[in-house]
C-alpha cells in the first residue's frame, strides 16, 4: 500500500509540474513558447519552433557571456567635464625656486676640491658640508594646518588666509611676482656649468618638488612673465567603488605614506626611491624624504645611490609585482605654462645685507661713489605668474561600461532575442515559486 501511494503521489507530482510547464507556455510574454505546446499545430511545425528556440537561446547566451566579460574587464577612459571650473576654486601653483649655483663658494670650493682631488697621494674628505646645499627637514612640520586636498578641495570659503593660497581671478593684477638679485662672489664655473640665474619649479601644492615639474630658466638681467592653466583630472563616482588597478588611480584613503599627508604619484615615488636608496646604500641623497636618524649619502655614496635608482626604474617596468607600484592619484592638479619675455635693463644694486644672498627687496640705485668704492655688483631677475584665463574644463575619468550600461546592453540582447522584460521575469517567479506554494497550502488545507 505504502509502495503504490508513494508511486501515486510521484505521478500527481508530475502532472502537477507538467501542468504548470503548459500554463506558463501558453501565457508567458516571451516569443515562440505557445507554438511548440499546442496539440493543434503539426508535429513538424512544433519541431521547428523547438530548434528554432533552443537556438535563439543559444545565441542569446553566447552575447551575453561576452557581454559580462566586456563589463567584467572594463577599463577607465578620460572624457571632457560638461562644465568649466573657476581657478578660484583650485590652489595657485607651489612656486620653488632654485639657484643654478647649489654651493657657496665662499663656504666650499668646488674648483680647489676637483683641483686636490686629481693630485696623487693627498688625502681629501669627501663629506661635504651638506648644511649648506640641503634645507631643514624639519621646518615644514612649521607651514600651517592646509584647508585643502585635491579629492576634496577646499573646506573654507575663499579668503587670503586659505592655505595653500588661492587667486580670485585671472591676468596680472591676481599674479605673484619675485624679484632677485644674482651674487656672483658665491658662483662658480665649475658648480653651475657657467649659467647664472635661477630655476623655477611650478607645481600642485601637493606634490614634493622633483625634476619631472615644469621647470623654467630665469636668466640674469631678464624678466620673464608666466601665464599658467590648471589642468584637473578627477574621477567619476560610477567607479570609485572599482579595484583601484581596475580603476588606474588611488582615493586619498586608499594608499597611505610615511613621509607625506597627501598621496600623489610624485610623492609615492620619491618615498619609493629613498627607501629603496636606504635598503641597498644604508643612506639617501640629500633631496630624498627622510626622518632625522636617516643617514645622509656623501659624495663616495653618490655612485651607489645612482645604481639604486637604476635597478628601482628597471623593477618598476614589471606588469606585475612592482617595487613602487605609485599608481596616480584619482583627483590630480597641475599646471600648463607659457613664458613670454619682457625687455629688462639690468639696474646694479648693493650687495644684500640680508641672511638670504639669493633673494631681495627691490635694490637701491647707485651713485658713483659707490661703484667707486669698489662695491659689489649685482644683477636683478624678475618674474611674474599669473592664469591666463578665468576659466578651465577638466578631465573626468569614467568607466568604458559602467553598470547601466551593462544593463541596457543584456536587457537590449533579452528583449532582442527572447522578448524577455520584468514582467517575464515576474511571470517565471508566479509559475515556479508563486503558484506551486499557493497549491500545496490550498492542499493542506483541505486535507
């Protein structure tokens, strides 16, 4: 008895289902079902609408395998900003400048060093006197708490007090200008190769200063204006939440560094080059990030610390297992420059008085009893730098596909090839989970 009820409840259970297969086939929107379940139409007609579905299928399928794998491996492509930025919303440059002659040759001289060095049997210490070319680390833990980060930009209105400092428009009258005087008692031809003047560097307030900024010549006897451009590159949000190798860039609170508050690339990097300097010198160069127990490399070192930085180039050009890894950052500033020279007349002054040989106020004029005295002369560089226009359009980094559309593209192949919408996916769900459970509660019941 068990054993024919048993078979009994199997058989009921697949009328049920087949039941059901029948009911969904005839009243689902989805094409081509009703025609392979009608008893009415000929055995071949509903062998054809069979094939012909499990081919559509197939095909369906097949498009949307591709079609997830397109999204899956999507990659970040730059496009246009639909509106401008004001430069009064974005930090005027970092300005560094640098005197081509990096020694003193009043405190060590260049000439007699190279001078003993090349004669035979004269001992020489090659510990240079770095006070006098380096600065002091420790003075920019003095700067004031900053206001801004490029992620998020300013948390303050516009005032003179916003660190780093911002310009409330464009042209000269919103410009920063430097006057400096060249001392030439302090170059020498050996140090500096001959040039005399200055190097300025424009960069992002976030960015160390390195050799890969804009770099600008400022000569003596000359005045040079500097219109500049911000260029902002941001990140869309759509791909934020995206593997930052995905994504090409990291967040400000996806990637941490020791000696800087702000991640870029420019800083990811040199951290990457004094630490690796460290591991295979035991010191770094002078212009290398350090704490205050680091070593410093002398001149001996000098060798060792350029074979680093090479091996460092040639393991970073791996595609996989990178020393640095310093991907860029997903919100980056920096800073087009155009120079145009104005004519100056070189005007002597006054050697300076001042702590600061490099850069003065503006000189007082000469008579002749000065120059008759024996002074010495010196010649005056300006520069100016201001924005060109009020006005810039950024770059955003958006996805190639992002997820809507990913899913204008599966649900154009559905309904393309099936008719499938919500509303089939409704009808499967009713047919397969919905009515089956109203059924057997119905049964229940009754019993």
């Amino acid at each position: 008895m068990r054993h024919h009820k048993s078979r009994g409840n199997i058989t009921n259970t697949d009328k049920r289902w087949k039941f059901l297969c029948r009911q969904f086939c005839k009243t689902t929107s989805l094409h081509g079902f009703n025609f392979f379940i009608d008893n009415d139409n000929p055995v071949v007609e509903r062998i054809f609408w069979l094939v012909a579905l499990i081919f559509v299928y197939a095909c369906c399928g097949y498009l949307m395998k591709n079609g997830v794998q397109n999204w899956l491996s999507s990659q970040a492509v730059m496009s246009m900003e639909n509106s401008p930025t004001t430069v009064a919303s974005v930090p005027f440059p970092a300005i560094t400048i640098c005197n081509t002659n990096q020694i003193k040759s009043t405190v060590f001289n260049i000439s007699e060093y190279l001078e003993l060095k090349q004669r035979p049997n004269v001992a020489i210490n090659h510990t240079l006197r770095l006070q006098y070319i380096t600065s002091n680390m420790s003075e920019w833990s003095k700067a004031e708490k900053a206001d801004w980060t490029p992620e998020v930009g300013y948390s303050k209105p516009i005032s003179p007090k916003n660190i780093p400092r911002r310009t409330a428009g464009a042209g000269n009258f919103y410009s920063f200008s430097a006057l400096m005087s060249l001392n030439y008692e302090n170059y020498d031809v050996n140090c500096n190769s001959g040039t005399q003047g200055y190097t300025v560097l424009i960069h992002s307030p976030a960015d160390f200063p390195s050799s890969t900024d804009t770099q600008l010549a400022i000569g003596e006897n000359s005045s040079e204006a500097i219109t500049i451009q911000p260029k902002i590159l941001r990140t869309s949000k759509q791909i934020k939440n995206w593997n930052p190798e995905d994504r090409g860039c990291y967040l400000d609170q996806e990637r941490n560094l020791y000696y800087f508050k702000l991640y870029t690339e420019t800083n990811c990097n040199l951290e990457c080059e004094s630490n690796y300097s460290l591991l295979q010198c035991g010191c770094v160069a002078y212009y290398h990030p350090r704490d205050l127990i680091t070593p410093i490399c002398g001149s001996v070192m000098m060798d060792c610390i350029e074979d680093a930085l090479v091996r460092l180039a040639e393991l970073n050009t791996k595609t996989i297992n990178r020393r640095c890894n310093c991907l860029p950052s997903c919100t980056t500033l920096q800073y087009e420059s155009n120079v145009r020279k104005v004519s100056y007349i070189a005007r002597p002054s006054l050697k300076s008085t001042s702590q600061d040989e490099n850069i003065t106020d503006t000189p007082p004029d000469l008579d002749s009893n000065d120059a008759l005295n024996g002074s010495r002369l010196k010649f005056d560089c300006i520069f100016t730098v201001y924005y060109r226009d009020r006005n810039t359009l950024g770059i955003v980094r958006v996805g190639l596909i992002t997820f809507s559309d990913f899913l204008g593209n599966i649900g154009g192949i559905l309904g393309l090839f099936l008719g499938f919408s919500w509303i089939s996916l409704l009808e499967i769900i009713h047919f397969l989970i919905l009515r089956p459970l109203l059924k057997s509660r119905r049964g229940n019941n009754n019993q």
